[in-house]
C-alpha cells in the first residue's frame, strides 16, 4: 500500500479508527513511533503523520510535514462507457483506475439493461482501495448519461469503438471515445454516429464490453 485515504488528510490531527483502524494496526501491526503517509485524493499532497496514541479501537495522529507529490495520468483519456452489469463494472474499475482513466461517463445505450442502476458510493471506495495500491493521487470522476445522443450534446468530437477498417494506432490522438454495451450499437445508435469518428480494432473478433474498455485504454494511456 503506497499510502492510506482519510478524507481529512491535511488536518494538523487525525482520528483512525474503523477498518483502516484495524488494517494499520491489527493486520499490519504497526508501532506507536511509526509515521504513516496519507492523501485526501482532492490535492496534490502526500500527508506524513506520527501516532500520538493508540487505544483498542481508534489511534491519534499528529500531521508531521506535508509535500506536493503528483501521481496522476499524463494523458486526460474520457471514457463514455455504456452501461452493463455493475458487477462487471466493479471488476474492471481498478484496471481503469490503474491505467490512468481521467473521466467515466456511463451511458444507459439502446442495448443496456435499464434496470441497471450505478452505486456510485461503492465505485468510490472501489476506485480508493485501488488508488491506495497503485499510489495515483487523483480519483477517476463519474457521470451519468441517459442516451448517446445526449452524451453527443456534450462530447460531440468523440470517437466510437465498434468494427471499422480505421484501426487505432497507438499514437492516435483521441480523448473521448464510447464504448458499447454487451451486444454493441443499434442501428439507430450508428446512423447518428460521425463515420469518421469510428475506430476499430486490429483484433477483428467479437470482445465483451470490459474486455474493450481496458484494450482501448491501454491503447490510449500507454503512448
């Protein structure tokens, strides 16, 4: 773990108590004169702090120094992600997160289940934990769309992913891009759809939306 999450990191005090509690000092079993490094993940700071005293279930901290330390994604890649089962989104979102995914904008497409409802609150820890691992000090941001047409309102110079002989490259400069549900776009959905815009992939065979997702960004965050 790179560094811990509090939400008041940056507080001359903190008070740690719950999971992280036990994490720091039950699992891992760290000692009164440690020092142990914190992010708000809404600065850019790495907070360092040292235990003043540790109880059964909670310890207090005092804020040692603080020091602008930027992790983040050179490359701002938005990512209009049709809507599938959130249990599949749960799955995936650390890849994203690791790779460097600025923005999700999930968009409820012909072919998405419209019972499918975001927990954006469970999104966040998921993305969190994962930050906390890979040490980004930045948190992928969410948004909702209720169709492609009205995610075109906003992004109207994105790009589509679906079958086309205009391959990405690697160095292809592309900042928004949709990807499909499971069973890809209506035809109604590609009629509104700028042939320009549409890529497509090498691999001509049929890959699930998370499967994509995660080869579109690595395409466009590794170069």
């Amino acid at each position: 773990m790179q560094f811990s999450y509090h939400q008041n990191a940056g507080n001359q005090n903190l008070e740690i108590d719950g999971d992280l509690y036990n994490y720091l000092f039950k699992v891992r079993r760290h000692k009164s004169e440690e020092t142990f490094d914190f992010r708000n993940l809404k600065d850019n700071f790495l907070y360092t702090y040292q235990v003043l005293n540790v109880s059964k279930k909670s310890a207090n901290l005092s804020l040692v120094k603080s020091i602008e330390h930027i992790c983040a994604p050179a490359k701002k890649i938005h990512i209009g992600w049709c809507v599938v089962d959130p249990k599949t989104i749960e799955k995936t979102l650390p890849f994203l997160n690791e790779l460097g995914i600025d923005k999700i904008s999930f968009i409820y497409s012909d072919f998405s289940q419209k019972n499918f409802k975001m927990n954006y609150d469970r999104y966040e820890k998921i993305v969190i934990n994962s930050c906390m691992q890979c040490g980004r000090s930045d948190m992928i941001k969410f948004e909702e769309y209720k169709n492609i047409k009205e995610f075109l309102k906003f992004y109207p110079n994105s790009h589509v992913l679906d079958f086309s002989p205009n391959t990405m490259q690697p160095n292809c400069d592309i900042e928004t891009i949709i990807i499909g549900s499971e069973g890809g776009f209506s035809q109604n959905e590609r009629d509104i759809f700028k042939q320009n815009k549409v890529v497509g992939l090498k691999n001509n065979l049929i890959l699930r939306s998370e499967t994509a997702v995660i080869s579109v960004s690595s395409l466009l965050t590794s170069f």
